[in-house]
C-alpha cells in the first residue's frame, strides 16, 4: 500500500505541473465501469465471460492541447485468474492508478472522436505484492454536450510480475470544466515574449489582422490610403477617403463618394448621379426639376411662367407649394422652399440631423470622432461569447457600456448590430447562432435603460460575410464578430 500511495502522489503532482493549452475546457472528471479480464491471458478464454469481473474508475483529465489529453485514473476491483493459484481461490481484490496519455484523432466538426493511449500504473492486490503495468489501448469519446461525452475504452495492461498481464474495458462519462476558450492560446518564446505574427509590435491576441501588419492606432490592421480607415472596412482603400462613405473620397463635395458619383470633379444632386443640371432655358430650374424645360419661366413656379400657372403658398414663403420641397415650412428660394434650421448649409429635406450641425459628408450629422470609430473597431473582436453559444461572457460588459455611452453622445445615429461566424458547422445553424448572438447584445444594452430600444436594430448574416479566409484558425477567429454601425437616424 505504501508503494501505491507513492505513485498515486506522482501522478498527481503531474498532473497539476504541466501547462494546460486547451482550446475548449482544460480540465475533466470522469467515472466509468470496468470489466476486468485477468484470466484470458493467463491460459484461460477471452470467451469465458464467467470468469470477468467489475469495478470502477475515477480520473482526473487535462488537456494539454487539441490533441493531447493527460489522465490519471484510480481504479478499485475484483479479479479472478486461470493459474495455479485458482484452485486456491485466486479470488481478489485491487486497487491501482495510472498516468495515461491520449491522442485524439480531434476534429472540431464531428461528434465522435477517436484515440489511442498508453501510460503505466501501480497495482497492488489486498492478499498480494504490488506490481508495475504497463497499459495501451484505445478509444472513442461520443460528444451529448460541449463540455459532456460519453466515454469507451479497452486496453491490455502488461504486468511486469508473471501470471498478471489482463484485459480492461471501460465505459462511462466525462465532465469537461475551466474556462472555455475560441481558440488555443498562442505560443510563448521565451526570449522574445508573446506571438507577434506579423511583426508590426501588436500582439496576435489583440490584433485585429494577425497575418498583416498595420498601425497600433487600427489595431494592428493595414491601412493603404493612409486616411484612418483599415483596408478591411474600406471601400476605395488606395484613395484617401471619410469613414462616412467607408473610406471613400468626395472630391466635389456634393455629398455623393466618388465611387457612387457619375462626376465625382463636379458637384450634383442624387437624382443626376452626382452631375450637375442641365438648365435649357437658363431660368435657373434645372431640367430635371423643370416642368417648361424649353421656356424660361420662374423658380416659384416649377420652371414655367408665373402666368401660366396658378399655385397657393401654404407656408408664404413666395415659392409655390407644387415646387415647394417644404410647403408647410417656411423657406428660401435657393433650398427649394425647405428651411436650414441648424444652420449647417444642408436644408432640411436632405439633412439627416436637421437639429444638429454637422457636414455634407455626413449628410447633415455630426462626424463621428475617430476615438469613438476606434471604440466600435475593437468591440467587433472583445464582445465574446460562451462557444457554440450566444451567453455573453462577463468580460464583454465593460465593452458594451462603452458603446452605449457613445450612443448617448450622438443622440441623431442609430445602432446596427449585426451577428457574423464561420463557416464551421451548417450553414443554418450558424445563421441562427449570428442571429442570436446580435440579439444577445441588442438584449443587454436594452436592459441598461440607457438607450431606447427604439434607436437599436439586430440582424445576423451566418457565414455569408467573411472577411477572412475560413482555412485556418486565424482566419475563422476573425469572421467570428459581432459589429456594430452606427447610422444616421
């Protein structure tokens, strides 16, 4: 007994020295029910089903990667064996432990998991001398949960004393426990300090583009154009642009971004395309709005002569209501009848904020500071999940009090969450996990009572918007997100 008791310590001190790098649950407890088989390799039969007998197995499991598996199982029963000794009731009891190590065929997509294993162990019998075994064997874990499976295992056990060689096959369960993570960590040098893939002095687990280089202020993403909008999120990314138009320009400055603007040189209203106006007969109403295009008439009366046509001016603002934009509201010639009630230069029919000053670019509302874009770039990647799950873990609270409290700041935009994942698993499952996920956080900044629901909408797209590769871990991590858009209202 006191030789058992030395190796159970062994084994446990092992087990907890030696550093966890799991993708999912480090740690696992396990119970199964065994048959042991000591007499079919002693000169008995493996058919004499008779002669097996029972007992059971608690472990203790860590895993030390996604393949790799550590258990220590502590193993109590009773054993019969086909030897000399039978005729004097070879009939006994045991007791052992084992170190044992497992590697599993692992593969994140399926439910079954296949593996093989080998260790050594102590046995020591109560009316008999302890003895060394050497197990090897395999298995197959049967996944009912994340973090639960149904577990299968045989294994020859050879002895080094004689007449103790034997068969053990096992079935039981396996809890998984330890916070769960995405993906294993990445790898430590110890010279050189955490894993910086790409060499631009932002570590792989907080930069955004691991395999890229890019500036600290974007999160490790490049940014071509050099205009504060990483080239993931950009539309034009080797032009300099705003973050209003994702990153493309308005040269003209007509609120239209070049890429949508048929004379981006040019300024022009949306209804032209971004070019400007023929006006054929110089009345200053251009064609498209002129119901005379070819006689010259007046502004307040749609482009034909006053005479010719007979309108009343709800608003007395002298532009008739059948060209007044605003009829109701009273206005200036040069809006089409619509009032500038911020004073921003942007009339009110086509200004998104028309209670705030704020530029062409962005329709009429206030810019968005870049500090706050900054805010909303990293929530894509720090708002995390239970896996497989749409739990918000508690370290994404803090994450998702910032964002309301840039919405209180920009009281004229609107939230869009919009849920996004990889592509493994169907593609129907995903969708509804993205889905979910999104309403997670439309849910908890509903519930803070800071926002009005109202000013907030959720969506999910599944695997159809990657905006990385789904070829290796690397690239799933990021198509992993959850962003979120701020909108003019």
């Amino acid at each position: 007994m006191k030789q058992l008791v030395i190796v159970v310590f062994f084994m446990i001190f092992s087990f907890t020295t030696i550093e966890a790098q799991n993708p999912q649950y480090p740690f696992g407890l396990s119970y199964k029910a065994l048959m042991l088989d000591y007499q079919s390799q002693n000169g008995g039969s493996i058919t004499d089903f008779g002669s097996y007998h029972y007992g059971f197995e608690i472990g203790f499991h860590k895993n030390l990667n996604q393949n790799l598996n550590l258990v220590i199982p502590v193993k109590a029963g009773v054993v019969s064996s086909h030897s000399e000794e039978r005729a004097n009731c070879f009939h006994k009891k045991v007791y052992g432990a084992d170190a044992q190590v497992q590697y599993m065929f692992y593969r994140p997509d399926t439910k079954v998991t296949p593996y093989v294993m080998a260790g050594a162990g102590g046995v020591i019998e109560d009316a008999g001398e302890f003895n060394v075994q050497i197990p090897f064997g395999a298995g197959l874990y049967f996944q009912v949960r994340d973090n639960a499976y149904i577990n299968w295992q045989s294994e020859f056990r050879y002895s080094l004393s004689e007449g103790r060689n034997n068969l053990q096959h096992g079935i039981g369960f396996v809890y998984l426990f330890g916070p769960p993570n995405d993906l294993p960590m990445p790898a430590k040098d110890d010279e050189m300090g955490a894993l910086d893939s790409d060499g631009d002095g932002l570590e792989d687990d907080v930069d955004l583009c691991p395999q890229m280089a890019g500036p600290l202020s974007l999160k490790g993403c490049p940014d071509k154009d050099e205009d504060g909008i990483p080239d993931y999120r950009d539309d034009c990314p080797s032009v300099a642009g705003i973050g209003i138009f994702k990153g493309c320009p308005d040269t003209d400055g007509d609120g239209i971004s070049d890429n949508d603007d048929e004379c981006p040189n040019k300024p022009g209203p949306k209804e032209t395309n971004g070019c400007p106006s023929a006006d054929s007969d110089m009345d200053g109403v251009p064609d498209h709005l002129d119901k005379c295009p070819n006689l010259k008439g007046d502004v307040t009366a749609d482009g034909c002569p006053k005479a010719a046509v007979q309108s009343p001016d709800s608003d007395g603002d002298g532009i008739a209501d059948n060209i007044d934009k605003c009829p109701n509201q009273p206005g200036i010639a040069a809006f089409s009848g619509c009032p500038d009630s911020d004073g921003d230069g942007i009339d009110d029919s086509r200004d998104k904020c028309p209670r705030t000053p704020g530029t062409v670019a962005a329709n009429g509302c206030p810019e968005i500071e870049r500090n706050d874009l900054s805010i909303l770039e990293t929530a894509m990647r720090a708002v995390s999940f239970d896996t497989g799950k749409a739990t918000l873990r508690s370290e994404s609270f803090s994450v998702l009090n910032q964002i309301a409290t840039i919405l209180q700041k920009y009281p004229d935009y609107n939230l869009i969450i919009e849920g996004h994942t990889d592509n493994v698993g169907s593609a129907v499952n995903n969708q509804l996990l993205s889905e979910r996920r999104a309403r997670a956080c439309y849910e908890y900044l509903s519930n803070q009572g800071r926002i009005s629901a109202s000013r907030m909408s959720h969506t999910g797209y599944g695997e159809s918007r990657p905006v990385s590769t789904n070829d290796n871990l690397d690239g799933r991590k990021l198509n992993r997100r959850v962003v979120f858009n701020l909108v003019p209202r």
